[in-house]
C-alpha cells in the first residue's frame, strides 16, 4: 500500500539528502516530501501521523549533518511561492518558513527598514531562522519576531505571538511540527547606515569563519559567558582531524571538510571536541547544528 497515493508529484523515495545539505553529506531518506501548498502539507502530515512515521522537516540544510545511514521516515521539504513568498506592509514584514533570509535582509535594506541587517551573511530559510533564532554577536531575528505561524503533526495550523513567543540563545518555545512563516516588525531607517551596517557584519565574517569551505556554520553554543570557539582552540584542537573533517584553523567551532569526508568523521570529531573540552575545563558542549 502507498501511504502517499495521489501525492505522486511531490514525493521521491529513497532519496539521498547529501545535496540538500551545506556539507554535502549524508544518506537517503525513505521519503522526501515536497509540498507546494498548505493543503497538501496538512495531507502529508496526517498521513505520516496515521501510519506512525517519523516526519523531518528539512530548511537550507545549513545548519544540518545527516548520518551516512539516512533517516527512516519522511523529510518534508516546503517549496513553492506558497511558502517562500513574503510581504512589506508599511514597516511590517511577513514571509513564508521558505523565504530566503539573505533576500530578505537585502530588501529589507533598500526600503530603509532596519531589524534584520545584524544577521547578514547568516545563510538558511526563515523558518530555520526563527526555529533556532538566529544570529550572532550582532543580534538575532528574535528581536523582530512579532508571530509565528505554525502547523501540528495533525495539520492543525494556529499562530503565536508575543508575549506568548519566548525568544533566548539559539531557540524559541515553539513546539509544533512545522513553522510556516512570521512576521516582523521593523523600523524606519537610513537605508545607507543600514548597508554599512551589513557590510561590517560581512567583513567581520569573511575574516573570522571560513566561508569558501563546505560547513554548517558553528557546531557548538557559546557556554554562558564563554566562547566555544576560544574553549576548542586552548584545548589545542585547531586542525585537529579525523578522517576528511578537520577543525578550522580561521574558527575553531567550525568544522570544515576535505575530499572523501564521511559524517561518522565529523561524528567522530564533535565527539573528541566536547571529551576534550570538558576534561580541560570541565565545561559541557552543547550542539548548535542538528544532527539527523
């Protein structure tokens, strides 16, 4: 029996997911779902409820590591304009879960719009965006959020909003299935100081991480009042490697990777990191990538 008869056009099986991650690894998935409307989402996730199977929800794939082995169940990828569109309104902004968060900051920009231009050069969906919130030294989305609209693993689809919304470091309280947009309150602004602005972001970023490599961005949280990266780098790990994953020399809570890399080596290389640091310093790393 195919459990997901009629939905024939969005559905591949045994698919790998390597190409849909920024680290170019991992295996296939028995199911990868992509629908193009809120109907068909709802459908497929009913679906996967009934017959008991696990559902992923996979964004941008930058801040993902897939095992060699796969994942069983279905991963459900939104696409199409009824997830990726996006709308200004006067300073208010609202976009779909798969909307390009880059695009996103670039027009909030040019309109003189300020909220989101601390989280340039920060690559993913705005639904990975809101789920993780993201940012770094120079803010994070959570300040913007104003709801956030979502869906359960039933398809019922109902919205949050502040103060209910509780933003902290790299996670929101929301615990429903999928995130299917926000929206944003912004400010008037100099659309020229707003440019500078991302400019400072991105050169602080092109001279502290090492862009030009296939990463996941950092691999740990920064532990309360400490920085991950300073933590690995006194441990002595910088250029550390196991297999073709190696600890970047440019950012030590990067971890980069050469030709013939496997996830087991990156696996096996966090796991050497967090032993390390916390003999050293006693200090427990926490993931910040997700790890299917």
């Amino acid at each position: 029996m195919n459990i997901f008869a009629g939905l024939e056009s969005i559905v591949k099986k045994d698919c790998s997911l390597a190409e849909y991650t920024w680290y170019r690894l991992g295996g296939p998935v028995d199911w990868l779902m992509s629908p193009t409307s809120t109907e068909q989402l709802q459908t497929v996730l009913k679906r996967c409820c009934e017959n008991d199977l696990p559902v992923w929800i996979l964004g941008n794939g930058s801040n993902l590591l897939v095992s060699d082995d796969g994942v069983r169940g279905a991963v459900v990828k939104l696409g199409g304009e009824a997830f990726s569109k996006y709308e200004f309104k006067e300073t208010t902004l609202t976009a779909g879960a798969a909307a390009d968060l880059q695009k996103l900051v670039q027009e909030s920009v040019k309109k003189g719009l300020g909220g989101l231009e601390s989280l340039a050069g920060i690559p993913g969906t705005i639904g990975g965006a809101v789920k993780m919130n993201a940012g770094g030294r120079f803010g994070d989305i959570g300040t913007s959020i104003q709801s956030v609209s979502v869906m359960d693993k039933q398809g019922t689809i109902f919205e949050k909003t502040k103060p209910e919304l509780i933003f902290d470091y790299r996670q929101v309280n929301i615990t429903a299935q999928v995130i299917l947009g926000a929206t944003m309150h912004l400010t008037e602004d100099d659309p020229e100081e707003l440019l500078k602005t991302v400019k400072e972001v991105w050169i602080y970023k092109k001279n502290t991480q090492p862009l030009d490599t296939h990463n996941a961005g950092c691999i740990f949280k920064n532990p309360r009042g400490m920085s991950a990266g300073a933590l690995i780098d006194r441990a002595g790990l910088k250029n550390e490697k196991i297999g073709g994953a190696i600890v970047s020399e440019k950012h030590a809570n990067f971890i980069v990777t050469e030709k013939g890399c496997k996830s087991a080596d990156i696996k096996a290389l966090i796991g050497k990191i967090q032993s390390r640091v916390k003999d050293q310093f006693d200090v427990d790393l926490e993931l910040e990538i997700e790890i299917w």
